[in-house]
C-alpha cells in the first residue's frame, strides 16, 4: 500500500494489520500542529471522504494499492463554502420575490417551476452549514450544547419548508404566496444568522481579527475538522429536514 499525502509519497508508519482509520489517524496526528486537517480522501482512485467512508474505515489498510489523502485549512474550506453559501441564498431570495410575483398573476405553473430551482438552492443552503459544522467539528465530544444552539436557530426552517410542501400537496397557491411573502423572510434571516455565527468564528471569515483569536479559531477548527472523517458532516442537520421528493 501507497501512502501519498498531498501528491507526496509518505512512508506509512501503521502496523500491518492496522485499518485505514488507523492510517488515517496517523495522517491526522502528523499534520495537527501545521493546523492542518483531512479534507480528501482517494482510495485507488476512488473519492471515498463523505457518506461512503464510514464503510470502509474498518478495511485494512493494506487492502488498498495507494491512499491519497489530501490536507487543508479547515478555516479558509469553511469560510468558502459558508460565503459560497450565502451568495446562493441571496440568489434564492431575488427567486422568492419573483416566485410571489408569479403566484400573484396566476401563473401557478411557471411558479411551481421556479420553486423546484428555489428549494435547490435552499437544499445547498442547509448542506454547506451542516457540512461546515461536521468539519469544524461542532458536533462532536463535548460540544452538544453548541450543535443544539445552532439546530434551535435552524427551527424555523423546517417548519417553512414543511408548509411549503403542504401548500404544494394541496395545491393551494394562495397560501403558498403567503409562506413565501411573509413567513419564509424568518428562514432567510435563520440562515444568514447561523453563516454569520459560523464564519465569526473564524479568523479567515472576519479580517483583522487579533493573532490570538486567530491562532485559538484555526486551532480549535483543526481539531474538529480532523474528525471529521468519524462522523459524517451533515447527519444531524439533514436528518430534520423533510423530503421534498414527492413536489
């Protein structure tokens, strides 16, 4: 077995019965102090970081050819993905008042259309913050009280898009202009409240910051981002939003 961490070939200081967690680990531990985190895994050129790890922790590590696993700042991933984010519900919020425009002049079909778009955009929303806290690693040992700040910020969501899968159903147009004039501006302020909680702590998300709030930030999120390949960014989060594949 191949060990390449970011394009270099690295010597794979594991047993050989140890398990590509166990190699994993080894990664971990050796870049911690650069605070540097896992943000890609390869396994004989197969992307496996995400939902599809979990499967193959328990292999052993000697069952796969080469491993190529890839390091970042988990401060400037998270920053990225969260202002990423941010654009993508500002551009779902223009959709929204156009959306209110459309259900106000009867044209329920074209609207119906465009909430397929808006509720994608949405949908990426949610991912990047879930995904943002696994790798921070929010949720995790010792922090349950801050992912339950978060998930109690997050509330109103849930229920907004629950009424608007109703509304849906139903085909109840009217009710669904008003959710989407009046009540989903709650959702969007959410949202933009949690991005703004998240990149505030970040040193890469707030320019000027102090040496050491940036210097304690990068640490802590190294840290937890470091597990992350244990638990699967976005579980808690997605695991409350309700299925939208019957609109």
């Amino acid at each position: 077995m191949e060990l390449y961490v970011d394009g270099i070939l690295r010597p794979c200081r594991v047993d050989g019965d140890a398990t590509l967690h166990d190699a994993l680990e080894t990664v971990r531990r050796e870049n911690a102090e650069g605070n540097r985190a896992i943000i890609g895994l390869t396994c004989d050129g197969r992307d496996v970081l995400g939902d599809s790890l979990h499967g193959l922790l328990d292999e052993p590590a000697e069952s796969f050819g080469r491993i190529d696993v890839r390091t970042g700042s988990p401060g400037k991933l998270v920053a990225h993905a969260l202002n990423d984010a941010r654009e993508t519900l500002e551009a779902a919020d223009r959709d929204r008042q156009e959306l209110v425009r459309l259900l106000g002049t009867g044209r329920q079909g074209d609207a119906v259309i465009m909430l397929g778009s808006c509720l994608g955009r949405w949908w990426q929303t949610n991912e990047a913050i879930s995904k943002s806290l696994g790798l921070l690693g929010v949720i995790g040992e010792g922090t349950e009280g801050a992912w339950e700040q978060l998930a109690d910020a997050l509330e109103p969501v849930t229920a907004r898009l629950t009424d608007i899968r109703d509304a849906v159903k139903a085909q109840d147009y009217v009710s669904l202009a008003d959710i989407l004039e009046y009540e989903f501006a709650e959702v969007t302020q959410a949202w933009r409240g949690v991005i703004d909680r998240m990149l505030n702590e970040l040193p890469e998300g707030r320019p000027g910051e102090s040496q050491s709030r940036t210097k304690r930030a990068t640490s802590d999120g190294a840290k937890g981002a470091a597990r992350a390949p244990q638990s699967p960014a976005g579980e808690p989060a997605t695991s409350r939003d309700p299925d939208f594949n019957s609109l």
